[in-house]
C-alpha cells in the first residue's frame, strides 16, 4: 500500500477502508453516505462480501494494522472470531465485512436505501453512484 494520510473526514476514512478492502479482493464495495438519514447514527457504511472468513479476517487485519500506522483512534471490533460478519468501528464510520450469503440475506443496502449509495471502483479507486431503485 502507497503511503496515506490520515484521513481527515469521514467521507475520506469510509474511501480509506474502501481501498483496504480492495486491496484483499473484496467484492461488491459499496460506500453508503448517511449524514442526510435523520435516524442514523454513523455518518458512512462501508459494506463488502467475501468468499470465506480467512478473507474476512484478512481485510480486518488491513484496516486495523494500517489505521493505527497512519494514527488513527483504536476501532471498536465485533464478530472477530465467527468472522461470518464483522463489523469494524470508527465511530463516524462502520465497516461491515459480511461473508456473501449472510450479506444477501441482510440486504443493509436496502435496510438504509435513504442514504446516498456509491459503488467503489478498484480500478479507479473511486466512488461512483448508484442511482436508487
């Protein structure tokens, strides 16, 4: 990974972890932007599936291992050990790492489709909408 910065808003953490995710070849990167969503009590999702826990466990390590290199506060982790959904907190954003099954049945895009969706693009390291259904 290319030296970052630490991100200074949470938009920037949630692209952050995005590109972490990628980096383990994460699937279906999706970024939901919650800051409009009244009832909502984080500013971003960042929800990814993945093809076993090995996978999950491994973006886990990524995020937390280069968060704390770039200075950022220690996250609130939940699900480690099933690794079938884990959950990562920043406070401002939640990471969801969800194996692909138990992400299809939950369908959280769909829970919070109030929010503003983005679709992460590994090629270009981007965020593009996702126009709602």
């Amino acid at each position: 990974m290319a030296k970052e910065n630490k991100p200074k808003t949470a938009k920037e953490l949630a692209l952050f972890c995005a590109k972490l995710a990628a980096e383990k070849i994460a699937d279906s990167i999706n970024v939901i932007d919650l800051q409009n969503v009244d009832n909502a009590s984080v500013d971003f999702f960042v929800i990814c599936s993945t093809d076993s826990p090995n996978q999950s466990q491994a973006i886990l390590d990524l995020i937390t291992r280069n968060g704390k290199k770039i200075g950022l506060p220690k996250p609130k982790i939940e699900g480690e050990i099933n690794a079938d959904w884990i959950l990562i907190d920043f406070f401002d954003v939640v990471i969801h790492i969800m194996l692909r099954p138990i992400r299809e049945y939950y369908d959280i895009e769909k829970l919070w489709n109030t929010g503003t969706s983005y679709h992460y693009n590994s090629k270009t390291k981007r965020l593009n909408k996702i126009k709602n259904s």
